[in-house]
C-alpha cells in the first residue's frame, strides 16, 4: 500500500544530497511509490484543532543542483491527508523545535510521526542518555562553578559543552593547565540559562567517535568518525573523518541495554556515540549517518527505517 509522507525538514535548496540523511529517506519512500510532500517547520499551524502545513509535493533524484522538484503548494491537514510524517529537521532543540513536538502530539499516533514527538521532546540527546550513566563517562550536569570546579579537580582533563547543542559547536577541550574555565563559563551564561554537559575527557577519541545506528531499537551498523588533527570534535560538520568500522561486543552490549527503551518509546531511527566503549549521546531529533554507511558497508539502513515505518502503518 503507498503511503502518503509528509517530511518536515529544511530547505531542499540547503541540503547536500551526498550526505544528507534526509534525502536518502526520501529516495527510498519515492521508490517504493509513496507519495512525497514536503514543508519547513515554520509552515506548521494548529488552527481549531486542526494541524496543517503548507507544503509542497516533491520529487527527488541525484543530481547535484537538480535533485528535487516542487509541485503547486497546498495545505495539508496532517490528521487527514498524510499517513507518515517525518520529523526530520535540524536541531538547535530550542522552543521552536519543542512547540513543534507538542503540535505534532495531536496527530500521532494516528498519523504516525517519525521519532514520536513525544518522545523526541522528552529524550533530549544529552539528558536522556544520563539514564544509562553506568555506561557513560563520567558526567555532571551543572551551571554551578562550584560544582564544575570540583569535577575538574577530580578529572583534569574535561569536556565542556552546551546541554543542547549539536554538530560539535561549543564543545571545549580544556586540560588540566588552562586557565580559561571562568571565562568560559561566563560565555556560556550570557548566552544562556541552561546547565552545561562537562565530562571527563576520553583520550581514545582520538581513534574516533562511533556512530552507531538503531532501527526501532536493533543495532543495524555503525561508522567511525576520526577527528581532525588538533581537533577535539569527531562530528562531520567541523572536519571529522568518516571511516569503516565494526561494532564490537561492547558496543552490541550498549545498544542491548538502550535498544528495548528506544523501541518502547516509539524512537525508530536513532544514532548513538560511542567512544573508548562509552556511551556519550543518543540522537533522536534528526540522525545522520545513513550515506555514510552505505558508501562503506553498501547497507543500506534507509531500507530498515522504511520496511518499519510500513510494519506499523501496515502498508
């Protein structure tokens, strides 16, 4: 049966379509003959309890500076006219992205929405992990620079970086003799009210930050992501280094633990970091990793995403 997919995403003019997740997920809905609408987030309006987006049906293909075409706009009411929506835009996870999830609440599950939009608002990346904190490093959560102070003696070595951040910007390495945690500090909370992630750095980083991804709570494969030199951040977004890998028992071991939580939750497609055997993050707002994966393993995990998103709409 073809399902009509909403995704809700950033502009198609921004994305690069040789990494870009999204876009796979996309390809894959295309060629298996579901029908492809798509809309930014700020074209999203709940109106006398209908919820409604101003969209766009869309192809897709890969060519570079061609790989999309838009049809006549239309609104879209999501109870109704869609069967799938992907919620598949880029954090920063801030109040726009958290209103999102509690408009998005009232059409699923009926119209299914991809990760639970519940879900997503309750498991941000950096907090929902501190559930597993016998897997993790060492980690406080703290604005506190008493409290940030004393972990810091403890450690030496740390990681500082915002509670809800993503693609590695504002994340510091600071060593046991820099001088500059006051005034980091400082940055950080003219900018900001919310607590800090400080962590005990990890010297295995330097042979990279595992991604590994889950489809509805199995461990489907994983990519390691080397950071450049004089880097302390493995992500892609600021130079890291995408390499083939795989999953060892102690990575098969985390995702057995998280992966019943993931599933139970309505979370189909999630990405965790891994580094030296330690789980930092669980990404569950908008995963990447997919292309990647691909290009080294030839899995394709976009297949696993889709054969699950049909499974439960029964299609």
């Amino acid at each position: 049966m073809a399902l009509r997919v909403a995704v809700q995403m950033d502009p198609m003019e921004s994305i690069g379509i040789d990494g870009d997740s999204t876009f796979a997920l996309m390809l894959e809905a295309q060629a298996r003959g579901h029908a492809l609408w798509h809309y930014h987030v700020k074209h999203l309006s709940m109106n006398a309890g209908r919820v409604l987006a101003h969209a766009h049906p869309v192809e897709v293909r890969r060519e570079r500076g061609n790989h999309f075409t838009f049809g006549p706009p239309v609104e879209l009411d999501l109870s109704k006219d869609v069967d799938v929506v992907l919620m598949r835009q880029d954090p920063p996870f801030d109040m726009a992205y958290i209103t999102a999830t509690h408009i998005l609440e009232h059409i699923h599950p009926k119209t299914l929405v991809v990760n639970d939009p519940a879900s997503v608002r309750n498991a941000p990346e950096k907090l929902f992990v501190l559930k597993f904190q016998d897997l993790m490093p060492e980690t406080l959560v703290s604005s506190d620079l008493r409290e940030i102070s004393k972990f810091r003696q403890k450690h030496g070595d740390i990681i500082v970086k915002p509670l809800f951040g993503n693609g590695g910007a504002g994340v510091f390495h600071l060593r046991p003799d820099d001088s500059n945690l006051n005034s980091l500090l400082e940055m950080f909370t003219e900018r900001s009210r919310e607590p800090l992630m400080v962590q005990k750095y990890l010297p295995s980083v330097r042979q990279g930050d595992k991604r590994v991804i889950l489809v509805d709570g199995v461990a489907m494969g994983g990519i390691n992501r080397v950071p450049a030199e004089g880097e302390a951040r493995s992500n892609m977004h600021v130079g890291g280094r995408p390499e083939k890998t795989v999953l060892t028992d102690r990575e098969r071991e985390i995702c057995e633990r998280i992966g019943p939580e993931l599933k139970a939750r309505g979370l189909i497609f999630v990405g965790i970091d891994v580094i030296g055997g330690h789980l930092t993050e669980i990404n569950v707002t908008s995963p990447t990793g997919l292309q990647e994966l691909a290009r080294f393993d030839g899995v394709h995990l976009e297949k696993a995403i889709w054969d699950a998103i049909e499974e439960k709409k029964g299609a």
